[in-house]
C-alpha cells in the first residue's frame, strides 16, 4: 500500500498538546500551503509524521533518527520526532491532482509535493523502518542526549489518543469549529 499525504484536525493537535508540548501545530490558517503529513502503522497506531517544506539549510544537515531528507533535503524533510497517534477521523487526505484554476504558486506547491510522495513512496520500507526505531527508542527510555527532549511523548499521546477518540473526539471538532466562526 502507497503512502499518501494528509493534514490533521488542529482540534486534535490541540488536544494532544495539552498534556505535551512537543505535539506540532497544524497552522491551519495556512489554507493554501498545509501542514502534510504521512501515515503509516506503529504498536496498533496510526502515526502522522509531519514534512517540513524546502529550506537551505536541510542541504546542510545530516539525516538522524529524527529527521529524514527528502531528497537530499532539496524537496524538503520528514520530522519523525514530531510524529503523533491519529484517528482516522482526524485525518483528511491531501489532494494533489492539479486543477484548472490552480495558480502558478498552486501548480508549483501541488508539484513538490508529487514530487515529495513519489520520493516517500519510492523509500517506504526505509521511513517504517527508521519511524519504528525512533518510537521504539522513545518508548524503551533508550534515547540518548536531547532527543527525547524534541520528541513527542509517543506512550502519552496514545494514552491521549484514546481518550479523545472515547470522550472527546465527536464533539472537539464542533467546538472548535464554534469557536473558529466566533473569532
């Protein structure tokens, strides 16, 4: 099965972020360049690991367990230490086919990130692989220096998970969208 491209409900991030800061904003006022992810399996999970768009200096890191180049980093990165357990209700898959009334900016950003896919999908086996170790590290207490620091707490966040896919999860986006529209 082919990965694929998805943006999370920022009333879920913001759940998850209460009990730990390292969960990702989804910047969803950025309607025109989302917050994209990739989704994949891990301990019964669904995990989002979020991309960071093209910037010079990933031509100048080195990948780590945390962090993967997407194509030497010219195309961008994988952030697998801000990965977090989603529900698939939380989730809305990106569309990346290109529309006549798309703009030169549109055609451009939907073409990076056809470009980011291809490149993820061609390195799947390697992502699950390094995603899985990350989280297995995380998990054991075997992460060395700051790397647990930047890392999301993954045993927390599937805890959270539940809880919001329990309790929460029907209403959360409801509220927040109410809250949305009264701003």
């Amino acid at each position: 099965m082919n990965l694929s491209f998805y943006t999370v409900s920022p009333a879920y991030c913001d759940f998850l972020r209460k009990t730990d800061p390292c969960v990702p904003f989804t910047m969803d006022s950025k309607s025109i360049r989302p917050f994209v992810g990739i989704v994949f399996f891990i301990n019964d999970f669904q995990y989002y690991a979020p991309l960071t768009s093209p910037k010079k200096k990933h031509l100048h890191m080195k990948n780590q367990i945390d962090f993967l180049k997407i194509n030497g980093g010219e195309w961008g990165a994988i952030n697998f230490n801000n990965m977090i357990p989603v529900w698939p209700k939380c989730l809305k898959k990106v569309e990346i086919r290109l529309l006549e009334t798309d703009t030169k900016s549109d055609i451009d950003y939907k073409n990076l990130l056809s470009n980011q896919l291809s490149w993820c999908n061609s390195h799947k086996d390697a992502i699950l692989k390094q995603a899985e170790k990350l989280y297995n590290m995380i998990i054991n207490g075997r992460a060395w220096g700051n790397l647990a620091d930047r890392c999301c707490n993954f045993s927390l966040d599937e805890r959270q998970s539940r809880i919001y896919a329990d309790y929460i999860g029907e209403y959360q986006d409801e509220l927040y969208q109410l809250q949305k529209d009264s701003e």
